[in-house]
C-alpha cells in the first residue's frame, strides 16, 4: 500500500505559488456564500493524505461526504503558506478549515484568523493540545523527527547525535526543510534550541552544519524519498509522516538525535495537526460538521490504522499493528513541551537568526 504521504499525483486542479489544490474552490466572499452549500474547504499542511487515495485525509473525506452530502474541498502547502495564504485572502476569505502544525496554528489565532469552536469529542483531547478558548485543537497527534538512510548507514555508522552530522562523512548528504515555511523546518530550530541550552548555541551549531548541509527545502516529504535512495544520508521529518512513508520505502529509519554532551537522551515534542475553524467561513455550518468528523471516534481510530499517526483524543486506545509499532518507536525518548507562546511570538526573529547564521 503506497502511503508517500506527502508526494500528491491526484491533486491537480491547479497549482499556484507551490500550493496544490484539490477540487475546485467554490469563489465565494467572507461569509456570502450560502451556509447549506454542500461543499466544505480545508487548507492543511501537508502530511496525511495519500499519494494513491489511501491515506488518513482520503478516508475521512470520503466517509464524512458520503454520511453528509458534503464534499471537501482540499487545498494543501506548508503550515506556514496555508497562514499566509488565508491572511492574504482574510478581505474574501475562502477557507472553512484550517490544519496546520505549531506555532503555526498559534500564529493564524494571533492574526485573527480563528473563531471559537470546540468541536464534539474535543473535551476528550489533552489541554496541553487545545486553546483553552476553543480556537484550535489537536486532530492528529504527532511527533517531530529525523530520518535516515538504514542501508548506507549500516554497521554501527547511523546518527546518534545532532554532532554525527557534521562529519565529513554527510558532507553534502544531509537536508532539513525550510524553518519559518515548513512546519517540520521550524522544528529543528526548536529542537535545537532546546537541546543545545539556548539559541545561540544552537544557530552556532547550524552553523557548523551548513557545511554538510545540501540547502533548504520548501517540502519536508519530499526528502524522504532522496533519503531512501541514498541520495541523502539524514534528513527531518515527523514520525507519522515517515512511519508511513516506510512502508513503501525500506531504507527509511526514524530516530531522534541528541547531544554529544547527553548523547543517550535522545528528545522530541509533540507536533499535532491542529485545526480551527475560520473566521467567517463561507460555509460555517459544514465546517463545524467537518471538525465533529474529524474528532469523532471512527476517525480517531483510523488515525493509525490509516494514518501512521498517533489519536488525537485520550479516551481512543489504538491496538493495530501500526499503534504497536508507533510506541516502540518512541519508547525511551524525551518528551518536551515546548514554550508555544514564546515561538509564536519570536518565530520571525528566530528566522532571522536562522538565516544569518546560515547564510540562507
């Protein structure tokens, strides 16, 4: 079964700006559009619909059209181009539905760009993946990540640490996606800072990377691929994204660096899908049966099953195989939270810093 989760063949309405739309956008101002349309539009990051209409997205989209008549309008990017993109358009405003990553999700709130509504089962969701006022909660936990290639790297020689990287031996063979664009850019900047005490010591220490370092990518699914070939040795990712991804990719393994100085605590933090209805959707009806979908307890179930991914609700206890399979893989690492409303606030000056230390 193909799961290349972030490879997309079947959305081809059109492409604009590096964004992939799926369907046709109804053209509709802020809130002029008629609220019992039978149409719903969902800008979300990119990570869990399938290349061949076998992912998480895929599924729920055609069980909640099929239960309500509704059909899903999907346009796909970056968490950061969907923000972008819904500022742009706040004057005629087109989506519904917003799903990006943090601090993402965070900054769309902050730019007015949310309404409140906790949708039916998000009681169930953990306070630390809600706003405590209803403008946004989790749909799909997940966790931050870097992948690498099992087969180059075989006989003792996979990364262990953040420092491994920069060995000679990457040179030119390691790649991470595009902080403040791509949600799973921005994390390595919070992992970093993290792990190495502060931010300077970690824009020191990408620094030094950027000497094995191929550049940045606006897409963080499509370097699991080049990783898979050996054309890169490591890269980032998250584990549901790559989780599923090795499935058709078997070369692909996930794992999470520490630091020379602990070099067995290895860490990560949480990186949930989160979602939040639109100020003056178009069609605010459908989006709030949209988001009971998503929260509702068959969809949370397939979340794994499906998805690769981990539920976002407390109360779902996934048994399948790939729930097993997800634990083991973070079992014994670090889990940290971190300061959200801090990286909200600061995300562009940490980008900043980013990329004069990088030169990018």
């Amino acid at each position: 079964m193909s799961r290349h989760t972030r490879i997309r063949i079947r959305a081809l309405a059109a492409v604009t700006g590096g964004l992939v739309l799926a369907g046709s956008l109804t053209a509709c101002g802020g809130g002029s559009a008629a609220s019992d349309d039978k149409v719903v539009t969902v800008y979300s990051a990119d990570g869990l619909k399938g290349e061949n209409g076998d992912g998480w997205y895929d599924r729920v989209f055609k069980d909640f059209e099929k239960k309500t008549g509704i059909k899903v309008n999907y346009v796909e990017g970056g968490s950061g181009e969907m923000v972008q993109r819904a500022v742009r358009e706040k004057s005629n405003t087109q989506a519904d539905v917003i799903i990006t990553l943090p601090p993402f999700i965070q900054q769309a709130d902050e730019k007015g760009l949310l309404q409140a509504y906790e949708p039916k089962g998000s009681d169930r969701v953990g306070g630390a993946d809600k706003a405590a006022d209803g403008k946004w909660t989790a749909v799909v936990k997940n966790y931050f990540g870097f992948i690498h290639n099992k087969k180059e790297l075989a006989g003792g020689k996979a990364p262990k640490t953040w420092e491994d990287l920069t060995d000679p031996a990457y040179k030119n063979k390691v790649q991470y996606s595009t902080p403040g664009v791509a949600g799973d850019g921005t994390a390595v900047l919070i992992k970093a800072m993290h792990d190495f005490g502060g931010k300077e010591p970690a824009m020191a220490y990408l620094k030094k990377l950027q000497t094995n370092n191929v550049g940045p990518s606006a897409s963080t699914g499509k370097l699991a691929p080049k990783v898979d070939k050996g054309e890169l040795l490591a890269a980032n990712g998250d584990v549901q994204m790559n989780y599923a991804q090795s499935k058709d990719m078997p070369n692909l393994g996930i794992w999470f660096p520490a630091t020379k100085k602990n070099p067995d605590r290895p860490t990560t933090f949480a990186l949930p899908y989160a979602a939040g209805l639109v100020s003056k959707a178009p069609h605010n009806a459908n989006a709030k049966k949209f988001l009971d979908h998503l929260l509702g307890e068959q969809a949370q179930r397939q979340v794994s099953e499906i998805g690769g991914g981990f539920p976002a609700r407390e109360d779902i206890k996934a048994t399948d195989a790939n729930a097993i399979a997800l634990d083991k893989i973070i079992d014994g690492v670090e889990i940290f939270e971190p300061d959200w409303k801090d990286i909200s606030e600061n995300l562009q000056s940490y980008v900043e810093d980013w990329k004069s230390a990088t030169g990018s």
